[in-house]
C-alpha cells in the first residue's frame, strides 16, 4: 500500500530534521548559521522524497533517510549561496543568513552544507554507490546557476536555453533524489535510470511552477515578482522574447529586467507583470506547466510519489 506525501511527512519529518539539526549541531558561526538558515522552515521536499520513495517501493523506508538528510543539506547550501547570487534580503519571512551573518560568511555556510550533504550521502547505505551521481548533480546544479546569469546577459535569451537553465539548476538534484532512492530500494538499473528520467522533468516542472508563482502567487518573499527585479529570465520572460508578437512591448519588458535592482521600483514590477499578461506569455507558462503535469502523471514512476505533481500545482491553481 502506497503512502501518501501527508503521511509521509509524518511518519519521516521529525527523524530528517532531527538529523539535520544533528548534522549542523558544531560550534561557531558555520553551523549558528547553518542552523538559524534551517529554522527558516521550508517544504523539506529533496528530503522526505528519498524515505518516501524508498517505502513505496516495498524497502524500509530508513535506507533513504540519510540520503533525504544529504540531499536536503545540500538543495539548503545551495540556497544560502542562491540568496547570496540573487540579493535576496529575506526568505520565508526571514533575513538571509547573508544578511544576518555578512555575504563572506554566507558563502562559507552554503560551501559548508554541501560538502555536510555529501559528508551524509556516505554514511548512506547505498552511499559508495551513488556519491558520483550526487557530485555530478551538484556540478549541474552549479552550471544551471550560471546559466541562470548567462541568461540575463543575452539580448535574446530563448525557451531552450532556459530549459537548459532549469534541468541543471533544479532538475539536477530532483533527479539525484530518484536514482538514491530507487537504487536504495534494490530496484534494477534501468528502473533506477527511469527514475532518474522522471525526477529531472519533474525539477523542470517545478521550476516552471516557481516562475509563475513569482508572477501570480506568493514566493514568501520581501516582495512581489522578485524575479523581475533581479533580472532573471523566466520562461515567461523568454517566451516572450521569442514569441512575443508587440516587439516595442517585448524592449519595454527587456528594458525593466534588465534595470538594476535598486532603480527598479514597485511600478516597473507591476508594468512588466502586465505586459507579460499582455503578450499572453504567462498564459503560456500556465499551459505549458499543464501538459507537463499530465506528462508525469503517466510515468510510471509517478507511483512512487502519490499526489505529488498535484501539489506541486496548488499554489498556482488559481490562474489556471
């Protein structure tokens, strides 16, 4: 009998943050700060999929525990360095640690929260096994990074590259979760690699998602479209470079995300949002993110993950 993502939070929740919180329990200011960036909160997905996939499976769910603990030690290092990157002043209500704790040391804690992650990859039982995957994973999510900045300084940035962007930036580590945890449960290799398939569309899918929510939700962030003011090139944004049909709409956009952070006011947000609704590209975002959706919920490994493509969507279902 499959379990639901509720009931895993449940039964897994307080052994993973347990165990981080053991993980980050040192003294001094890396791990102050490390703690005080997990205190944060946060959804924990990265790492409840591993336990969570590993009991669906049939395996005892403990075999991936140390793995979620890894995996979301490291998707938490790489968002202090996020921040960092991006300027961000506040996550989940917060100051980033950043902010709290000063840039260098900032980038101290998220290098430390790797390497914490891969320190817990090999305590795994499967950890010998799969530690080249989960570097090779990082390595991706490092290049999504800087392909995220390479496409702020294209004048003509493209669906595919930002499809690049995203496979590395966020479905890399969604798909390291797949392959950790289908190998823990002693699945064959080819299931494994299919696993490992459908985890880096489903980060390609939840990246998407993340865009939209930036342009119609509630990011928990300092401010609405924060995207925007940072110069970041969602797919909203590409799709309305390449497909745009008002090019004199598309240069206005371009010229708003374009503007450094501090000289893009409140009023520019708001008039790109409205551009973009304008040239129809986040309805496109919400069509796309649509057949995705239905995409995932026939692969096979979707089993594994009850309910989890939906409420991936909950946050965005009201534009849809």
């Amino acid at each position: 009998m499959t379990i639901s993502f509720e009931e895993a939070r449940e039964r897994f929740l307080p052994a993973l943050e347990g165990r981080m919180h053991e993980t980050v329990a040192g003294a001094g200011v890396l791990f102050e700060a490390a703690r005080y960036h997990l205190d944060s909160g946060g959804k924990r997905l990265r790492g409840l999929l591993p336990p969570w996939i590993v009991a669906n499976l049939g395996a005892e769910p403990a075999r991936g525990l140390a793995l979620g603990v890894a995996l979301e030690l490291i998707h938490n290092g790489t968002l202090v360095h996020d921040d960092v990157q991006d300027g961000d002043t506040h996550r989940r209500g917060m100051p980033t640690v950043w902010m709290r704790f000063g840039l260098p040391q900032a980038v101290n804690v998220g290098t430390t929260m790797l390497f914490l992650g891969v320190a817990e990859v090999l305590r795994s039982p499967v950890g010998a096994d799969i530690i080249g995957d989960v570097n090779l994973a990082i390595l991706d999510i490092v290049a999504g990074q800087a392909l995220e900045f390479e496409l702020q300084t294209n004048p003509a940035p493209t669906m595919a590259q930002w499809d690049r962007m995203a496979a590395g930036k966020t479905g890399a580590l969604f798909a390291a979760c797949f392959l950790a945890a289908t190998h823990a449960a002693g699945r064959p290799r080819d299931e494994v690699r299919a696993a490992s398939r459908y985890g880096a569309e489903l980060g390609i899918y939840f990246q998407l998602q993340d865009d939209l929510l930036d342009l119609v939700g509630d990011k928990q962030r300092d401010e609405a479209a924060t995207d925007i003011a940072e110069g970041k090139i969602s797919w909203p944004v590409a799709w309305a470079c390449e497909v745009g049909g008002d090019r004199d709409a598309v240069a206005r956009l371009m010229a708003i995300v374009n503007a450094p952070r501090l000289d893009t006011s409140s009023a520019m947000i708001a008039e790109a949002v409205a551009i973009l609704h304008a040239l129809g590209a986040i309805r496109a975002g919400l069509d796309r993110v649509r057949d995705l959706a239905a995409s995932l919920l026939a692969h096979p490994t979707n089993a594994s993950v009850p309910g989890l493509v939906e409420r991936v969507l909950d946050p965005i279902r009201h534009a849809l």
